[in-house]
C-alpha cells in the first residue's frame, strides 16, 4: 500500500538523485562538489530503502529493507561530516586529503558490520496496517544510542557550518544563506525525532513523514541556491588563532538538557509519555524565545543577521568602514 509517508521519502530520494545528477552534469569539480555529490547518492540510497519497507507488506520484507536502510545510514557521517567541515572553506593545507581515507574506512566497517549483525539488534518490533504498508517502528537500547549518536552528529555538522558562516565576506554569507538555513531546519526536525526515539523507543509514520520533510526543505534550499548562486565555489579562510563559535553546541546541548529534565520530571508527575515531545518543544521554544528578548547581544546579532541577509538595500556602513579603512 503507497502511503502519504511513502510518497514523501519516495519525493526526497528523488530529490537527493536528482541534486547529484545535476552537480555530477554541471562539469565543475572540487572536493566540496564531490563530497556532495556522493553524500547526496549516500542518503538517496538510504531513503530508497526506506521507499521500499514503507510500502512492504511482509515481515521479511521490511526487516530486510530497513537493515539496508541502517547500513546506509550509519555510513552516511563518513561523507557528511568531511563535507561540512569544509564546504565553503578552502583546503589549502590538504587535511582533507590525509584524514578522509580513514573516515570513509572507519564507515565502510561500520556499515559491513551493521549488514551483517541481526537488524534485531536495533529494530525489535514494528506494524504494519491492515491494508499493508509499514506505520511504526520499535527499537532496543542499542538503537536508542544510535539515535544519540545521531543527535551528536547533527550539532558537530551545524558547528561546522556555523563557524564556516561566522567566517565568510558579505558575498559569501549570501552565497550560504540558504544552505544554511535549509540544514537548520532539516536538523530540527532530526532533533525532534531522534528525542522520540530515545525517549519513547519507537517512531511512527507521521514522524517518518516529518522526517522526509525536512530532507525535501534541505534539497529545494540547495536547488535554489545553487540556481542563484556558485555555492560550491566560496572558498572562506577563517582565522588563524580565533576561538571557534560553539553556539549551535550550546542549543543543543541546552536541548538535550531541557529534554532530560523536562523528561524526568513529568514522568514522576505522571503525564502521558505521547505529549512528552510536545511538551519539550514548546518549553524549549520559550526558552529560546526568552533568551534572545533578556540578551541586548543576542537581539543585535538577530537584526544584523537578518539585516545583512534578508534586506540586502540596508547599506552597513560601520563594515564598509572598516574596510575601507
């Protein structure tokens, strides 16, 4: 049976294709575009296995596929974590070249040992409705630190990017803006449903649903940007001796804290465990909230930020100064 779930992470491997052929056919190379390119192929063949178990209607099947699906991803970091680390930045130094082996090494074992351990070592359970097609998924202990292991490499991508942004010109910063906000989005929505899966060890369609959301947010924001701008072409140089910015650290960490405490404390009040996520994200959105209406810095930063990359007629004449100068 082909679900509302299935069409979407079917949209988002087509998505995923469909951004590595037209980087693949646009001639142009660097190591940013390559890493890209292959991630892009990496999290298509992943959401394809998903596809594919979605729309399963056997046990066998399903268990089959979403082993596929966990093999793919747990590789996945392997491509993502180099790309990010320098896309946007030139590697003049050549670190690239003398850690990417390992990692990608480091992922194809991984990745053959997920093949070949029992999928049940993760997924112990799941449903499929009555008209076929899978809704829901359980996991063990083991897949609950997978889903942390995750949430730890979400905030090391988006620290990446952040210091890649603090780094770049006016220029550049426009160049990214949209990636950048295409992968906060998107790692929102992976916060949210990894929190689910490590609070209450099971996911169901509709969080699925929101999954591949979040990947299509990610690709449309990369296809503009890439139609308006040479995305894969800026090449930032941050300083030497500066301190890296660790503020997407910090948000998520304060997260995971909030979602702990806030955890803890209404399971010894009692409240249902299905509005635990809820109740998690919207406290932590006033949290947020707050922050930046306490903090005159944080307020400053918000307006300069929107100021220089959504009002782009607003002439910043204290840079140009400077620079000038």
């Amino acid at each position: 049976m082909i679900t509302l779930t299935a069409i979407l992470a079917g949209a988002s491997s087509a998505l995923l294709l469909l951004l590595a052929v037209i980087h693949i056919a646009s001639g142009m190379r660097n190591a940013q575009k390559t890493l890209f390119i292959l991630s892009s192929l990496c999290l298509f063949a992943a959401m394809a296995a998903l596809t594919f178990a979605l729309v399963s209607g056997s046990a066998d099947e399903v268990m089959r596929r979403l082993q596929i699906f966990l093999a793919i991803i747990i590789f996945f970091p392997s491509l993502a974590i180099p790309f990010f680390a320098f896309f946007g930045r030139s590697d003049a130094a050549g670190r690239l070249r003398r850690w990417l082996p390992g990692m990608i090494t480091l992922g194809i074992l991984l990745a053959a040992t997920a093949l070949l351990l029992p999928v049940e070592m993760v997924v112990n359970r799941f449903q499929i409705a009555e008209g076929g097609g899978l809704w829901r998924i359980g996991i063990t202990s083991t897949g609950q630190l997978l889903a942390l292991l995750a949430l730890a490499v979400n905030a090391l991508l988006l620290h990446s990017l952040e210091n890649t942004y603090r780094a770049a010109n006016i220029p550049a910063k426009v160049t990214l803006k949209y990636p950048m906000l295409g992968t906060i989005l998107a790692s929102i929505i992976n916060f949210i449903m990894m929190s689910r899966l490590v609070l209450l060890s099971e996911i169901d369609d509709y969080f699925i649903s929101v999954g591949a959301l979040g990947v299509i947010i990610f690709c449309i924001t990369i296809l503009y940007a890439g139609w308006r701008y040479p995305v894969f072409e800026v090449m930032t140089m941050p300083e030497k001796g500066k301190a890296s910015s660790v503020v997407s650290v910090v948000v998520a960490g304060l997260y995971l804290l909030a979602f702990a405490v806030i955890t803890w404390t209404f399971d010894r009040i009692g409240i249902p465990y299905g509005r635990f996520g809820t109740m998690v994200i919207l406290v932590f959105s006033v949290f947020i909230l707050l922050a930046i209406l306490i903090s005159g810095k944080a307020r400053r930063q918000l307006r300069r930020f929107i100021n220089e990359n959504f009002r782009l007629g607003i002439y910043n004449y204290r840079r140009e100064s400077v620079s000038y100068t």
